[in-house]
C-alpha cells in the first residue's frame, strides 16, 4: 500500500492555530464506517450519539512541559523535544540543530543547565544532566508545552492549560491526546448523568508522534514505541459493556491503540509496558466499536488508523467535506465521530 494513497491537500488557513474560545465550541463531522453517510454537528450533541451503558475510554495522560531550548557552546542554537526520562540523570530526546550534533558535545540550556549529548539511536539522542538540579526540576522551570510544529507560534501561557485535558492525571505526555481536548468538566458531568460509563486508560505521547511516514510504502514504516497501561477496572469496564450489548468508543487514537494492542477475541487484559502497534487498511479492530478523534496530517499513521477503521475512500471523502466546509484541522481544531466499517 502506498504511503501517498493517504494524501490530501489542506489549505494552510484551515491549520487551527488556537484553541477554540470554549473548549466545546468546536465542530463534529460524524461519518458512517458502514455506509460513508456524513452529517455536520457540534461537540455537545456527542450526548446524542451515547446511550447508556456505553463505554467512552479516556487517555488520562498529562503534557509534559518538553520542549527546551539551549545553544552550544559556540552559539549555535538548539532545540531539544524530551521523548522521556531514561534514567535520573539522562533523558532522550530529538535535538533540533543547523548541524547534529556530535557524541560528547555539550549544549547549554538557558544559559543554566548544561547537558552532554552521550549517545544515539536512529533520530534521537541520550543527553546527560551535568548540573546539580533534577531533569523533572529543569523542565519545570525552563521547560515549554512541546506545541506541534504545525502551530506556527510560540507557546503562551494559555496553553498550559489549553493543551491539556480536564481530566489529565499522570504526566509523561509530549502531545496531547486532542480529541479529549473539546470536554470541558460540565460536558464530562452530562455524560454521566445521561448513564454514560467513563473509563480511562494511560498512555503516554511519544515525541515520535510528530514524524513522518518516510517509506513509500506503508508496510515499510516502524512504529515508535510508547508506554501504556490498562487497568483492571477498565477490563471489567469492557466486559460490562459487552454483557449489556453496549459499545466501546474510544476518545482519541491513542486510546484505539491501548485499547487494541492488548485485546484479543474481543477482550481486555491487564497490562503495563510498551506498544508499537501500527494500525493501517486491513486490521482487523478487536475492540473498538465508535471513535471520537481529530482531524489528521497527509500521509501520517494516524490518518492510516483512521482509513482502517472507517474504510480508505469513506475517510478521504470526509476530509474532502470537512476542507469544503472549512473545518478546522490538527491539535485545536475540529473533531469527527466515527463508527467503524465492519468487513465481512
């Protein structure tokens, strides 16, 4: 399957810079999987789509603050996006600089903290703390929100919050889990109150989120892995939507991947630890009944999850109206529901 099967072209002006004034302002395109009918909505009428007894998954991962910025010691500046902290002392990271930088070379951070690039694997980078203060401290105090690079401004203070979910426990985080970003704490409280069932799941955004597909050929692509964990409660959740013959929906496609990377014949196992499911047209969804998700780059492992669990030309079609609609698109923008195409 080709990688530029899954292009389209996006209008820059469509690129939300900003998040909504209210976090469910924004708009819902939902589409059909089975029949590729598609209907324009608002966020709050994601009540009507529910039932009670429905499961609605959360991924309750917090942003870190991961971005930092620093120079070398001949000027030159760099840009580092934390992936996570591989020890006490030493973190990994991708390391945006004019030249990449070498084994044992030194980058300042903040004209405060030094940090000695120690090793690489493939496009990241062990960088070790030579200062005195904790790598959770530095980020926290020089540290920015990591805002896609699609976002063409640097991160306000708003975005602290904005960037973030209402419901948000565990930081470790990169990039926001975007479709949890339209629910705000009254519109959690309504679905609860319709008989809705909330259950969470944590997975936390890797900065390999941001690369792109480079294979023409999509089976070629490798998955960057991220840690997750699936909890008991929610496997009993699972079950007790199945007995009732209600429907498991995902909030976003990082809860798709939790949830699918350790389910099997339908059900839910307990698990801590990493996936690098790679989710494209001819899965097979085990668990997966609707999702709510944004909208998605050209040619990226999202937009291919997607395609997967809606059917390639149902999805291209929806973009296409979503563009002639003027949805708004990617982290603060606009959302769709949808309900998976079952194959035969």
């Amino acid at each position: 399957m080709r990688t530029d099967s899954f292009h389209y072209a996006l209008p820059a002006d469509l690129i939300a810079q900003h998040p909504p004034r209210n976090r469910r302002d924004a708009r819902l395109l939902t589409l059909d999987g089975m029949t590729g009918a598609l209907a324009d909505r608002h966020i709050p009428e994601i009540l009507g789509l529910l039932s009670p007894g429905d499961l609605l998954v959360f991924n309750n991962t917090r942003v870190v603050a991961a971005r930092l910025f620093g120079t070398k010691p001949t000027g030159g500046r760099v840009e580092i996006l934390v992936e996570r902290l591989a020890n006490e002392r030493e973190l990994v990271a991708l390391v945006k600089a004019s030249k990449t930088p070498k084994i044992g070379s030194i980058v300042n951070v903040e004209d405060e903290f030094q940090f000695r690039v120690s090793a690489r694997d493939g496009e990241f980078f062990y960088l070790v703390n030579e200062s005195d203060c904790e790598l959770s401290e530095i980020m926290q105090r020089v540290g920015h929100i990591p805002l896609p690079p699609y976002i063409s401004r640097a991160d306000t203070t708003s975005d602290i919050e904005r960037y973030q979910t209402v419901y948000g426990q565990f930081p470790g985080a990169v990039a926001a889990p975007t479709a949890g970003l339209h629910f705000d704490i009254e519109l959690m409280r309504e679905l609860t109150e319709s008989g809705v069932d909330i259950g969470f799941v944590t997975l936390h955004v890797g900065a390999g989120t941001f690369q792109p597909v480079r294979s023409p050929s999509v089976e070629a692509h490798t998955m960057h892995a991220e840690r997750f964990d699936i909890s008991e409660q929610l496997c009993h959740q699972v079950e007790r939507a199945h007995a009732a013959n209600r429907r498991v929906i995902a909030v976003g496609t990082t809860s798709v991947r939790a949830l699918e990377s350790v389910a099997v014949d339908g059900r839910l196992h307990p698990y801590h630890g990493e996936t690098d499911i790679f989710i494209y047209p001819g899965y097979r969804f085990q668990l997966v009944d609707a999702m709510l998700t944004n909208f998605h780059l050209p040619e990226s492992t999202l937009l291919m999850l997607v395609s997967a669990f809606a059917g390639h030309e149902n999805v291209l079609e929806a973009y296409a109206h979503a563009i002639r609609q003027r949805y708004r698109f990617f982290s603060y923008g606009d959302a769709m529901w949808i309900t998976r195409h079952v194959q035969n």
